[in-house]
C-alpha cells in the first residue's frame, strides 16, 4: 500500500545540494545557447557555410555520445557524484578551449570534447536529483535541473547579445568556465547517492546520507528499507532492460522522439537564423532569442511547484496543445514579424511547462533502481544522438522546405499528444521504489493474461 508523502518535512540541505546539482544543467543549457549568439558572429569572421554551421552545432551532441556509454559503464564502479565531477572538469577544459579557438576545426574539436562532459551531466544530474530528492518534492527538485538548463539558455542569448556589438565570440564561448568552477567545488562538497551507496553493500554509509537528506529518522528508515527490498526483487544488466523494463523503455525512446523531433532545438540554436529575413531589421534574431529564453525560464519556474500537484501527465498533455498550436500559427505566418515572434514565445513556453521538463523527471522516476544508470544511459544517448542528427539536419530543410518544416512539427506534436494520454503513466504522489511496483504488477497481469489466453 502506498504511504502518503504529502506531510514530510523538507531539510534544507536537500534545496542546497539540489541547486549545486543543478549547476549541471546550467552548464548544458549555456553551451547550447552560446553558439547561437556565437554563431551569426562565426559566419562572419570564419565564413561557415550552411553545413558547417550545422556541424559546428552538433558536435557538441555527438561529442555527449560516447561519454553517455563510457559513464554508464562506469556506473556501476563509481558514485553518481563522481561522475559529475569529472563532468565539471571537462566543462571547464572544454569553455576555455572554445574559447581559445584559432579555426573551425580547432573550434569544433572543442565542442566535440565540450560535449563529452554535457553527456555526463545531463544522465547523472538527473539520476543524482531524482535519488537524492525526498519523495514529497522530487518533481520540483527533478525539475529544477530543467529550470537550470533553460536559466542557461537565456544567460547565453544575454550573454550573446552584450558581445554582438564587439564581435567577441570568444567570450560568448569561453564564460561558461565561470559556473563550471561552481559546478565543481559542489559535487566535491555534496554527498554520495544513498541508492548507489546501497547497491555497493555499503549500507551504513546510506543510513547516514539518509539520516541527513530526510526529515525524520523515520522517514530515513522507510525509505531504505523500500530500496533493499526493491533490490532483492531485482537483477541489473542490459538481459533486465529489455525483459522485465521493456514497457517504461519503450514509453521513454517514444518520448525521447517526440521532444526532440517536435522542433524545440530549431528554436533554441537557430533563433537569430530563422528571423533574419522577417522584416524586423538587424535586432530581429535578438528579438526571437530573448522570446525563447524567457519563455523556457518562466514556463518551467511556473511548472516546478504544479508538477507534483497537477501531475506528469497532464503537463505533458497540455505542453503538446500549445506546442501544435504554436507551430501550426509559425507554419501559416513564419514571416509575420512580431506575430512569428510570439508564435515562437507560445511554443517555447509550451515546451518549458511540460515536455521540458517532465520528460526529463520521467526517466530516471520510471527505471527500476538496478538498472537506472544503463537505461538512462540507453535514453540519454539516443536523446542526443536524435539531438546531433536534427541540428544538422534543421538548416538544410529550413532552406530547401521553408516553412513547410514548422507544419511537420505541428503534426508530430499532435501525435505526442495522443501517445501521452494513451500510454504515459501518472508517477506523482509515488516513492521511486512504488513506481518500480506498479510496473512489476502490471508485467504479472499481462503474463496472467496471456498464460489464461493460451
């Protein structure tokens, strides 16, 4: 029976080390945001082409592929926190090489290795947030990485816009070292996961992190008492991934399409591009870049305290109406000055109150404990790996279907929306390990079902 976690007590500590934590995501949405400040800059100064400039975008997500694999395989041997240190070095290393870039080639060998510690982070701040996060608030702590992300996405477009004038591009590349140091000493201060430390056999090193974390040594109790029995009921390893958690995979690989293929990267990197023949002028681009910063920021500022009340689904639900209607608007009117702009806000913030965020809360809440790190891993990857193909992809169709792209959005966000109301589970108000039961008795009846049939 499910216990009511509506009364807990919050400690401090757990928003602290939730906001160093998230420092994470803040680094992921400043590399992103940057290059679209850098990027009208580059074309200028370098001569980037259309391919290039796509190039030059992605590689910071082809660059997250291979760290996703090598972190989930070292996921097993070190703490989630360890990991997220080693992410905030190659933060710090990668802005600084950016920065200090002399070519395109050089420049893109710096995102590419940028993006191996974006990989890290955005697999392991999630998981790290989700296991630490009480019960009570997980949804708002969880969500506090996306928050982060989209916090560093506007500092970008700032940022960006305060170096067009002087062309410094370097700058615009080179700040997010600043919260890398930030990002660093935090991890090095903060806690290991309870979970983790659990699945070592290192029990009593959990009971105090715990202790810590909760409100009441009761509270501590319950909840590792819930881990080691979900554990005992567990087998990790790819063979469990696709037998027992082969539902809340595929709801997740479903999802993962849907939030990057229903156009939300075009926005973010390609802002300044795709309004510089709207008839706004020169401050155009800046105009757009601002629109989807503070959008991102206050739609998902206005979605953190709901989530856990309203629930996943129906932010989810609603973040697809307004994404359709937002993009089937741009379709008809992509050159529409202020209207194409508030088009884009729409979107934007549709994006930001559901999709953003709540996909992103999902993985790590429905993946069973044993293996959360591989399967996060396995939807991280294909996150970005779909993230470096539309990147690339985004500008060439712009040029060769126009606003006929925005149209294919609209559609697929439709279809999101009726795979959202079809099959996407409620998880609020649910421990982690209530989650794992609720798929665990769903397999059961399905397999009694079908023994019954046969």
């Amino acid at each position: 029976m499910a216990r009511d976690h509506s009364q807990e007590p919050i400690p401090g500590k757990v928003i602290l080390i939730a906001v160093l934590a998230g420092f994470s995501g803040l680094l992921y949405g400043y590399d992103s945001g940057a290059i679209s400040g850098a990027l009208p800059l580059l074309i200028d100064q370098m001569g980037l082409n259309v391919g290039e400039q796509g190039l030059i975008t992605s590689l910071l997500l082809w660059g997250a592929l291979p760290s996703i694999i090598g972190a989930t395989l070292a996921a097993r041997r070190f703490d989630r926190r360890h990991l997220l240190i080693v992410a905030a070095v190659i933060f710090l290393i990668g802005s600084i090489a950016c920065a200090i870039a002399p070519n395109p080639v050089v420049l893109g060998a710096a995102r590419f290795f940028l993006g191996l510690g974006v990989g890290i982070a955005n697999m392991f701040g999630l998981i790290y947030l989700s296991e630490l996060s009480p019960t009570r608030i997980r949804g708002l702590l969880t969500g506090l990485y996306q928050l982060a992300v989209n916090f560093g996405i506007l500092a970008a477009y700032i940022v960006g816009d305060a170096f067009q004038t002087s062309g410094r591009w370097e700058w615009i590349l080179g700040i997010g070292a600043l919260p890398a140091v930030i990002f660093l000493i935090g991890m090095v201060l903060a806690p290991a996961s309870p979970r983790w430390l659990i699945t070592r056999g290192r029990d009593d090193d959990a009971r105090k992190v715990l202790s810590s974390l909760r409100g009441t040594e009761e509270i501590a109790r319950m909840e590792f008492n819930d881990i080691k029995a979900s554990l005992a009921q567990q087998e990790g390893g790819i063979g469990m991934v696709m037998r027992s958690a082969r539902r809340p995979m595929v709801v997740l690989l479903i999802l993962t399409f849907f939030q990057v293929f229903t156009g939300i990267n075009a926005v973010v990197y390609y802002a300044p591009i795709i309004f510089a023949e709207s008839g706004m002028g020169a401050n155009a681009g800046a105009y757009a870049n601002y629109g989807v910063g503070i959008a991102l920021v206050a739609s998902t500022a206005i979605a953190l305290p709901i989530i856990d009340k309203l629930g996943r689904v129906k932010l989810l639900a609603i973040s697809m109406i307004g994404q359709t209607i937002a993009m089937i608007g741009l379709w008809l009117m992509p050159d529409a000055g202020w209207i194409s702009i508030f088009a884009v806000f729409v979107y934007t913030f549709a994006f930001g109150i559901g999709m953003g965020p709540v996909f992103w809360l999902l993985v790590p809440e429905v993946l069973p404990l044993s293996i959360r790190a591989i399967g996060t891993g396995i939807i991280t990857f294909a996150q970005y790996l779909f993230n470096a193909i539309f990147s690339w992809a985004f500008p060439v169709a712009l040029d060769a279907i126009g606003s006929i792209v925005f149209f294919i959005f609209a559609l697929l966000s439709a279809a999101a929306l009726w795979f959202v109301l079809a099959r996407v589970p409620e998880t609020s108000n649910k421990s982690l390990e209530e989650i794992e039961a609720y798929w665990r008795t769903e397999r059961a009846a399905k397999q009694s079902q079908s023994s019954n049939q046969n």
